[in-house]
C-alpha cells in the first residue's frame, strides 16, 4: 500500500466521527443474521445495498447458501429478503425464502430478533439449519425509509 494511499485512509477513519447523525445512522444500519448448522453458530450481517443482485450467497455447512438482501431504495422495494438455497449437484435450489418489512418491526422483548426463530431442513439430507435475525440502526431521513 502505498504511502499516499495510507494518509487517505487514516484521514477517512479519523474524519469519520465528523458526519452528520442522520449520516452515521444511515452507515450503522445492518442486519444481523445468527445461523447455526451442525453445531455451529456463525453471524452474518448485512448492509443495505442498492441492488440485489449484487449480494453473495454464504456457504453454510456443505449444503446450505444463505443469502440476506437488505434493500432500502426504492421506498417501494425497501424489504428485508432471506433466501436459503440447497447446494445440488444441479445448481443451488431455493428452498426457503421470507420477507420482513423495512424498517422492521422491533419488539425489545423478542428473543429472536424481528424474524422469529426459523428453522429450514435439507430435502435429502435430513439435517437442519435455524435462523434469526436482528436490526441495529435508526432509520434517517435519508435512509428511505419510515
């Protein structure tokens, strides 16, 4: 990394603290998915994004993909996706999909977040993957969303 490159990117972490609220809401806004497969729990969080077709999927295990589009813009379309595909030997297979709205309903008692607790099963395989997921964040005026 170059030097110039360097004093780039500290002036940018050291100037971030200097955006507007409404603008350091809108960067901390993420949901926050716990998966847990075969033991294993892993969290994936995920931004908004502009499009959904740009989101990757994340390998779970051997057999699921899991995949979180949170999309904010257009005011119309601002949802928050889950997809959870099955890996086979002819392409990934969709096999759950569920859609909260956005921004989402919040209860600070739930104990799984504003999806409720999920649970997908492999058709072939007979093993299980469980989801939920949780919002952080304020909704900005510039977030679109509200």
């Amino acid at each position: 990394m170059s030097v110039s490159c360097l004093r780039r990117l500290i002036l940018a972490l050291l100037s971030a603290p200097l955006l507007a609220p409404s603008a350091r809401a809108a960067l901390a806004e993420t949901v926050a998915c716990h998966v847990s497969y075969g033991g294993e729990t892993r969290v994936l969080q995920a931004s908004p994004v502009l499009s959904p077709y740009a989101v990757a999927v994340e390998k779970v295990g051997s057999y699921f993909l899991f995949r979180v589009v949170f999309q904010k813009q257009p005011a119309d379309l601002a949802a928050i996706k889950v997809y959870v595909l099955a890996a086979g030997d002819n392409g990934p297979t969709p096999i759950h999909q569920a859609t909260y709205t956005y921004p989402p309903a919040v209860v600070k008692a739930a104990p799984w977040g504003f999806s409720g607790l999920n649970h997908v099963y492999e058709p072939l395989r007979d093993g299980e993957l469980s989801y939920w997921c949780a919002w952080s964040g304020e909704v900005s005026a510039a977030g679109g969303g509200g």
